[in-house]
C-alpha cells in the first residue's frame, strides 16, 4: 500500500495542543482514581489523532467532490464522507472527554468508516484513494477504542460525573476552535 496515502491529513483540528493539554490535566492517570470513578480508556493521542485527521479528510473530500461536473455520480460518496466526519469528529470528543458512551459510536463509526471506504474504492480518483486509506486507519483506531478495557458493569459505573472533572473548561473555546 501507498505509504503517502495513509499520512493523516491535518487541518481541522477540534482542539489547539495547548486546549487538550489543559482538558489532559483534568484526567488524571487512572491509576490515582478511587474504584468508583475509574475511567477504564487509557488516553491514546494517535487515536485521536486518526479520528481528527479522518473527519477533516472527509469534510474537505465532500466539499471537493460536491464542486465535481458529474455531480450524480458523487452523492452517496459525498453523503457518506460527510456522515464519516460527523462521526469521526463527535468519536474524538467523545474519546478525548472520557466518556462512558465513547465505545457505543466507536462502533457506529467502524460501521459508517466500512461503507465510506468501500465507496471510496469504487472511484478512480486520488482524493477517493487517500478517504479509503484513511477509513482503513480510523477503523482500526476504533477497533483499539473498543479494545481498550472491557465494558464497565452498570452497577459498578459511576452514576454522576464529578463536577470538579469541568472545573475551568470553557467549551466553548473547546467545541469551536
């Protein structure tokens, strides 16, 4: 395979560095949780990393495909891309926060990343090809998500978040950057 294909594509990051370290530091290492409250993901920025690149890939392959002549041809491609970024995206925000919920779309986005991929592939065009690499890498990212630690108990699972976890973080600036 075209290693060039699989070099993730950056540009629409939803974080700065600097956010997600600030958010990083508001999840501690599990390690130093009490049992109540143990997150079982262990962060992984190249997970993130996939998710982010995959969406912005998506997003920019829609945009692109939608401006096409044969634009019939492009609508299942560009719908599917566009679903694939939604996904991807709200998986990475999902992942980042630490939330119970992460693996439920991982699995969505695993189902939604196969059906891009392989639309992808019918295509014979390099921005096509570079999607359907990128679909490959997401999938196995959410592979790893769903790998991460076997799911929490619903008896064992925290029912309420900590207040103190949000302490100081403007979503805002989080959500829109």
């Amino acid at each position: 395979m075209n290693k060039a294909l699989l070099k993730p594509v950056f540009g629409h990051v939803l974080l700065s560095v600097s956010q997600l370290h600030g958010l990083l530091l508001f999840f501690p290492n599990t390690n130093s949780l009490t049992p109540k409250h143990t997150n079982p993901m262990i962060w992984n920025k190249a997970v993130y990393d996939t998710l982010t690149s995959c969406a912005a890939l998506c997003d920019e392959t829609a945009t692109e495909s939608s401006r096409s002549v044969d634009i019939e041809n492009w609508y299942r491609f560009i719908f599917l891309n566009l679903d694939c970024a939604d996904l991807c995206r709200q998986v990475a925000m999902l992942y980042v926060r630490g939330s119970e919920n992460t693996r439920l779309l991982a699995e969505a986005c695993i189902e939604v990343c196969e059906k891009c991929a392989s639309e992808a592939r019918e295509f014979n065009h390099e921005k096509a090809q570079q999607v359907y690499a990128m679909c490959q890498q997401t999938i196995m990212s959410c592979i790893t998500i769903l790998n991460m630690a076997p799911h929490m108990d619903i008896d064992k699972a925290p029912k309420n978040t900590p207040t103190s976890l949000f302490y100081g973080i403007d979503l805002r600036d989080a959500l829109y950057n």
